[in-house]
C-alpha cells in the first residue's frame, strides 16, 4: 500500500512539472468596459465576453482587441494592453445609425446630401439614402455596393472581405486558413467595421444592414 501511494506522488509530481508555465499559472489583469448605451455586446479577440457595463476579470495580459457591438449603432473598436494585476478601462458612446449617409457628397445642397432622403433618384450621383418610410427611420441605399444604378447587380464580396477576386473558395478566403475548419471568427454583427463592405467602400455612415434591418424591409417592402 505504502509503494502504491508514493506511486501515485510521483505520477503527480511528473505531470505538474511536465505542464507549460501557462496552464500552471496564467498571468491576469482586467477590463473595466463603461460604454453607453447599456447592454452592448462585448466581444475581445472576436469572442463575446459579456455586455456594458462591466468589469470583465482573468484577462491575459497582453495586447487585445475589444470591440463593443449594439443593433442599431457603429461599432466601437479598440486595441487595450493588459498588464497583471492592473485595470485597463474602455469608454464612449455608440455613435446611432440614423441613416446611411455618403461620405463626399458634391455640394451642401444634393439631393444625396447626409441632410436629405429621398423617395427616389433624384439623379446618376449613386449611391443616393432612400427614404421607405419604415417605422425604424432607417434608410436604404438606391443601389447595391459596386453597382451603377438601382437594377445593377452590384460587386460581389465574400462575408467579411472588402475587395472582390477572380475565385472564391476556402483557399483565397481572407478570414481563413485555407479551410472551413480554420476560419477566423470576426463576429456576426461586422457593421460599421473595418470588414463592413459599405462602410468601407462608401464612408461616412453607410453600413451593412442588420439581420432585423433587413427582417423590416422583407416585411413591410415588395
């Protein structure tokens, strides 16, 4: 019995001393996320750890992405620096999609202009903010990303990519490692981002429609 317990002494000692200094011992500090309004979504390195506000504890020190994520609003993305035993803080406020917006609009007064919607084209100067009357406010481009005038097509672009290519597979798949099993995880809401195809091409505050956005338009547009 004695050679049995110092047996099983040794077994634990070898496996203690064969694990990395990591799983021994992470070393931590936390993240104080005071972001308006209340009931964001927080998500570091793209994995969702909780909503505003919060102090979010046993985080690695090291350098993470924090990006803060609400319906309706620009996302608000930052890179923080965890030291151990110490608090980083985020702040601000998500800026409110009211209405998409073109970033250089010709003059003060085009009918294209962040100040004014439109029940249709006025004009070629595409995009243009169409006005639907949805009960949200929100409003719709004329056109599609890419495209020339309301019946184009538009660009195609895979999810999370900004610039179209000749092929589209897993292989040239920005967000991946060359398979479906080594994707990268960016989030499931990317509007208002550096991913955000709209936001990117377009500017000022044009983005990629949410899920309930587009659950509005289907409902009450034919």
């Amino acid at each position: 019995m004695k050679t049995r317990h110092i047996s099983y002494l040794f077994w634990i000692l070898t496996l203690l001393f064969a694990l990395p200094a990591s799983a021994q011992e992470m070393i931590v500090g936390s993240l104080d996320v005071k972001v308006s309004p209340i009931n964001s979504d927080v998500y570091v390195d793209g994995k969702k750890v909780g909503t505003t506000p919060d102090v979010f504890r046993d985080i690695q020190v090291g350098q993470h992405c924090v990006e803060i994520r609400k319906d309706g609003y620009e996302s608000l993305t930052k890179t923080v620096t965890i030291n151990e035993n110490e608090q980083e803080s985020v702040t601000g406020t998500l800026k409110a999609i009211v209405a998409a917006t073109p970033s250089t609009p010709s003059s003060p007064s085009t009918p294209n202009s962040p100040s004014t919607s439109n029940l249709s084209c006025p004009d070629d100067n595409h995009p243009h903010m169409i006005d639907l009357g949805l009960s949200s406010g929100t409003k719709w481009a004329c056109c599609n990303v890419g495209a020339n005038k309301p019946e184009g097509n538009g660009d195609y672009y895979a999810w999370g990519e900004t610039q179209t290519k000749s092929k589209y597979n897993w292989s040239t798949y920005t967000h991946c490692d060359g398979s479906e099993e080594n994707c990268h995880n960016i989030g499931s809401d990317i509007a208002g981002t550096r991913y955000d195809v709209a936001h990117v091409k377009w500017g000022g505050s044009w983005v990629m429609p949410s899920r309930d956005q587009i659950k509005e338009l289907k409902d009450n547009c034919t």
